[in-house]
C-alpha cells in the first residue's frame, strides 16, 4: 500500500510547477520549493487542518500513516491546492 499510494501522490505533486522537485520512497515523500515554505505550512495546518514536516528551510516532508489510503491521499491533495494557488 505504502508504495502503491506513495508513487501515484509524487506523480501528482510533480504537476504542481510551484514545487521544485519531488523525492522520495513509498509514503516518505519530500517537496522541495524555491522560496522558504514557512507560510505554505502555516496555512496547511490552520487553514486545512494538515500537518506536515519540515526539512531545512525550502523543503516540506510528508510522513503519513502507512496505511494511508487513496481517498486520503486525494483530500490531501485537494487540501495542498487550496494553499499554493
């Protein structure tokens, strides 16, 4: 599951041209931005209830549950848009 729900959620991510780059394996994904993502993680977690990671100033880590199903994996995307458009 962890890898099946890992590689269709960085296939997503990368169509989104505000992130850099997207790497990672299975759930453990991250998004590297060109500005500092401070505000985008602000406005995830208190506008759209997410939290999510930090690693180093311009990349945001996602760590979610390994049985992290589809349907869950699409409301995080819908939230995620909401945010950076």
């Amino acid at each position: 599951n962890a890898a099946k729900v890992g590689a269709y959620l960085m296939e997503e991510l990368k169509k989104f041209p505000q992130i850099k780059e997207v790497r990672g394996e299975g759930l453990m994904i991250g998004m590297e931005f060109e500005e500092p993502i401070k505000e985008i993680r602000r406005r995830l977690l208190f506008e759209q209830k997410v939290f999510t990671g930090v690693s180093g100033t311009n990349v945001i880590r996602l760590l979610p549950p390994l049985c992290l199903s589809m349907d869950e994996a699409n409301e995080f995307l819908i939230r995620f848009k909401k945010v950076i458009e």
